[in-house]
C-alpha cells in the first residue's frame, strides 16, 4: 500500500518544466524526506499533491484518491505550506478553537494537538509572544487538527534557530512513530538524515533518487585524514605513503588517505615505517549532505547553468 503514488506527473510553467515525467511509490508510515536544490520543484509537487494547482500531464493518487478529485481526501491529509498564519493577539488555543470551528471538527481537538507537538501550558500566551520553533510547532498543530493519515510540510525548519530545529525534528520523528505519514521538504540534509526513514532527492523536476535512507547512505565512503607530528614533514610523508601504495591527496594542513575504518592500524604503522610519527589519525565517513552533493551538483552557479541549459530557447519556438 502506497501513501502517495505519482505517474509521468508533469507540471510546466511557460517554457519552465517544473516537475518533470516524475514517477514515485511512497510507502505508508514514517517521515519521507523530499530534497533537492532549490526551485527542483518540491513545493510545486506538494501543491499538486494538495490539490492547490493542477497538473500539466500525468497523474498522482493521494490515500488511493486521484489528485484531480482533492475532496476525496482532504479530511485525511494535513499540511502546512510555507509560514503558518495565526491571529498575534489571540492565543494559540483561540486560534486553533477557530480553525477546528471553520473545519467543523471537535473543539477539543484544540488541546490535544497543543499536547501534540509540546505546547501545553502555553496554550493561553498570546501567539505574537511565540519564538518562531513555537509558530511552526503551532503550525504543525494546526495540521494535525483533522487527525490526518497524511502530513505535508513544507520547509518546516526554515528559519529557526538550532534549539527550533531540533524540537521540530524530534515532533516529526514522533509523528512518524505514531503511524502517520508525514512528507517533509527541506535543504537541511542533517535534519533530513536524522528524521527521515525514506528519502526523495529530485533534481529540477527530474527523480534522481527514492528509496529507504539507509539505501542511499550504504553509498557513502570513508577516509583517513592523518597529520604528521611536524608540519614540514607532509609533502614528504604524503610521498612515502604513495610509494607503498596509498592513495594519498594533501588537503591544507593533513593528509586525506582513500581507506576505511580497517585499515587504520594499517595505515598508522606504514607511517612510523616511514620514520613518522602521526598527530592526528580520524576516519571520516562521507555525510548525507556530501552524497547530495554528488547527485545534485557542488554550487549555485553550476545549478543555474544546469536549470538554464534545460530550458528551450524561446526564439526557435521548442517547447516541452
């Protein structure tokens, strides 16, 4: 069974291909990280997920409904999209009581989401009070009025402090625990690392990668940095290693070796051998970041070359 299913799903803006023939099978329960560059057309999906633009071609079925009849699931699905718009002077509990009232759903709905997503006990503040974690900890709460199956949210993190991203982290790693579904854009590829159990990592539209996150993280690689004793001895340290056969690359003030964890002791000993004695010897293991990195492109400039380069030219009238 599928949470969200998606076929050839195309949608275009002008000459802009926003997302791009994308096929995908997101499994039920967990939290599905959705990555890539910026304007690689996450939110575009969400919105069509939602039911809030159409596609251009293609299809997409949410909780088995098709996305051309949003009705059909809307009572299951919760989200929210960019920042969370609240009454400042009323407090979070007020707003809440609001929304569940507009939804026709239960009041007392309102303290149970508040208990939710941590907020009991400043339930009665008024929100303009709330640090921003605790706007989008609201914001959350707001979602999970109609108890739904479902969560999509869009950059959830965006703009809070390392104290607001840790407690948003920890809320969707429970919600995910709970049974839900919870689908969650972001470019913070630590946070993505450490909530999420399925991965999405698309490139301008295009799918690059969708699968289980330890899939993509058993990708990784390791290396050695090592540090002689004394500065001046690198470049001839680095040459000694070379010669019995390592892979060696000087990076600024330490040495980068290609080997794993194994072959430290290995290592260590071939420099003493040498007539070194090693300052420094950490086995570094590549990042979540580091393999997206790989997949999407290093830099912004290379990313806008790479988006310029899809796009017809519009005075030889292609079009996609």
């Amino acid at each position: 069974m599928t949470a969200l299913a998606t076929r050839e799903l195309t949608r275009t803006f002008g000459s802009i291909v926003a997302v791009d023939e994308l096929t995908l099978d997101l499994p039920v329960g967990g939290v599905i990280g959705l990555v890539g560059p910026n304007g690689s057309g996450k939110s575009t999906l969400i919105r069509m997920l939602l039911g809030l633009i159409r596609p251009t071609e293609g299809e997409a079925w949410v909780l088995g409904e098709s996305v051309h009849h949003p009705a059909a699931y809307a009572g299951r699905v919760g989200a929210l999209v960019e920042s969370p718009a609240f009454v400042p002077g009323l407090s979070a509990k007020a707003n809440l009581v609001s929304l569940a009232r507009l939804r026709r759903l239960p009041m007392s709905r309102a303290g149970e989401v508040l208990e939710i997503v941590g907020l009991s006990g400043r339930e009665s503040e008024p929100v303009k009070n709330y640090s921003l974690g605790m706007k989008q900890r609201l914001g959350i709460a707001a979602a999970l009025l109609p108890d739904p199956e479902l969560l999509l949210l869009d950059e959830p993190t965006n703009g809070l402090d390392p104290a607001g991203i840790v407690e948003v982290r920890e809320l969707l790693r429970s919600l995910g625990r709970s049974g839900r579904t919870v689908v969650v854009s972001s470019h913070l590829m630590a946070e993505i690392e450490a909530a999420c159990d399925w991965i999405v990592v698309v490139r301008f539209g295009d799918l690059i990668f969708s699968g289980p996150i330890g899939d993509l993280m058993a990708r990784t690689r390791a290396h050695i940095d090592i540090r002689p004793e004394r500065d001046a001895d690198l470049p001839a340290l680095r040459e000694a290693l070379v010669q019995a056969a390592w892979q060696v690359t000087i990076e600024g003030e330490h040495l980068r070796v290609a080997a794993d964890e194994p072959l430290a002791a290995d290592l260590n000993r071939a420099a003493a051998e040498a007539g070194y004695t090693l300052s420094r010897l950490v086995v570094v293991q590549d990042s979540l970041e580091e393999i997206f990195l790989e997949m999407t492109g290093q830099l912004d400039g290379e990313l806008a070359l790479a988006r310029a380069a899809q796009q017809p030219h519009e005075d030889e009238g292609e079009s996609r």
